[in-house]
C-alpha cells in the first residue's frame, strides 16, 4: 500500500505539464531526482547563443520574439507575467509571447532554453542546463545553478536558489528560499525563507523510514518532494528526503521531519 502512494502520480497531475515524461518509470517518485540532468540535456532546445554574445552579463535589456532580437524600438508596461500583466509593444503594436531580459542579468552558458512571455529581471543569474517555461518570472538576485526545469507561470524570487530541481506549472518561491534537489509540484507555495534542507549532517546517502519500511534512494543529496497545492509557511525547513502529500501546510517556522506525510497534513 505505501509503495502505490509514492508513485510521481500520488503527488502530481501531470496531463497539463509539459515535461511530464520526466515522470516515465520512476517509482518511486524520488528516482525522478536521478533523471533530471539527463532530461534537460535530451529536451533543451537551447534559444540563447545569440543573446550571450552580446556579453554574459547583458548590458543592454532585451526582447526577444519569435527568436528576433530587439534591442530598441520597444516599449515595457511592467507587471507580473504570470498574471498576464507584463505588456510589451513593439514599433507600437503589441508583441504577445515577447521575453524580456533586462540589462544586468547573467546567463552563463548556452544551454538555456526561456520560454515565451517569461521576464528575467537585472541581477538573476542562470546557469545551464536549464528550461525555463513560457510566462515565468525569475526575479532581481535569483540563482539558478543548472539542472533546472521551470514550468509555466512560475516564480523564482529574490535571493532564491535552485540546483538538479523542478518546479511544475504556477508555483511561487518568491523569497529567500532554497531548493536544492527537490520537486514542487504545480500551485505549490513557498512562504519567504524556506529552506529544503538536501545534505545529511552526516554526509551518508538520504533514508526514508515509512510505515516502519526503511527506503534507500541512494542519494546523498535530497531534498524535498512537495505535491500539488503544498503551503510552506515562512522560515520553515524540510529535512533531507521529505515527502508531503498534495494540499499539505507547513506552519512558520516549522522543522519538517523526514519521511512521508500524507496529503492534507498539517506540520506544526
């Protein structure tokens, strides 16, 4: 019974995410972890060579549009795009599906896919190999070190780190937050300064004790596995190798043990 409820399908609905195939064969969910890289690697279609040999660092801000280059002649209605907000004109008409990367952002390799619609503020730094989906935010002072896939309309926040991880479709790390080997599943949100704690004080690989059934993953780095519509209040910690089912909260300040917590749990 506990082996069925660690399948990626007990934490994800996965029809509307484009990457899902990421998922293919890896029971139990965490094996997913393993696969990430070499998901990227296989799936990129990498749409910024041109846009670095302007500088790593951008000088100038940018809009790119059907894998045009503008530099001038557009104007910017600044506002969150993952609400629809953010509007770009270009010669005066409307340029829907525009991205926008703003001078003083850093993209440290060519193994970067953006996506359409999606803003990369000044200060975020990208390192491949990462997707990033259509209509994302990745905000001033965001770092992302590769391994990285993003769904759709997602947020990465001010002073927010990634590394071998993913995010689903709309989930909102907007602040101080780490996640490091771990996968958020669609509408998860992350409360300023969570941490998913990803390395065992005592540098063994990560163990899951569940229902009395000790699970090895083989990873000496793992973070956590959120489902589908998880809250993580602010200040709050995940220990290495959690679990938490769809529509779990985590309350401010919290230490999440270890293991699995069924959906709906409410961590105090």
């Amino acid at each position: 019974r506990v082996e069925i409820m660690l399948a990626p399908d007990d934490f994800f609905e996965l029809d509307s995410f484009e990457h899902s195939s990421l998922f293919n064969d890896a029971s139990p969910v965490w094996n997913s972890l393993k696969n990430i890289k070499g998901y990227i690697e296989e799936n990129i279609a990498p749409n910024v060579s041109e846009i670095r040999k302007k500088g790593d660092t951008l000088p100038k801000t940018l809009v790119v549009l059907n894998g045009e280059i503008f530099t001038e002649g557009f104007e910017l209605e600044c506002g969150s795009p993952v609400k629809g907000e953010f509007k770009v004109k270009i010669d005066g008409k409307k340029a829907f599906g525009a991205s926008v990367l703003f001078a003083g952002a850093s993209i440290l390799d060519d193994t970067v896919q953006i996506g359409d619609g999606t803003v990369v503020e000044p200060g975020a730094l990208i390192k491949g190999p990462t997707i990033i989906g259509r209509s994302s935010e990745i905000r001033q002072g965001a770092y992302i070190r590769g391994s990285t896939l993003i769904g759709e309309r997602c947020i990465v926040g001010h002073a927010t780190e990634m590394k071998n991880a993913v995010m689903l479709n709309r989930v909102t790390a907007g602040h101080f937050a780490y996640i490091g080997d771990s996968i958020l599943g669609s509408d998860v949100n992350l409360g300023a300064g969570t941490k998913l704690a990803n390395l065992s004080i005592i540098k063994s690989p990560v163990n899951l004790r569940i229902d009395g059934v000790v699970h090895k993953t083989g990873l000496k780095k793992f973070g956590a596995i959120l489902g589908d519509s998880c809250d993580t209040g602010c200040n709050s910690v995940t220990s290495p190798g959690t679990l938490l089912g769809k529509r779990s909260i985590v309350v401010p300040n919290a230490t999440v043990p270890n293991g699995y917590h069924p959906p709906k749990t409410i961590i105090r």
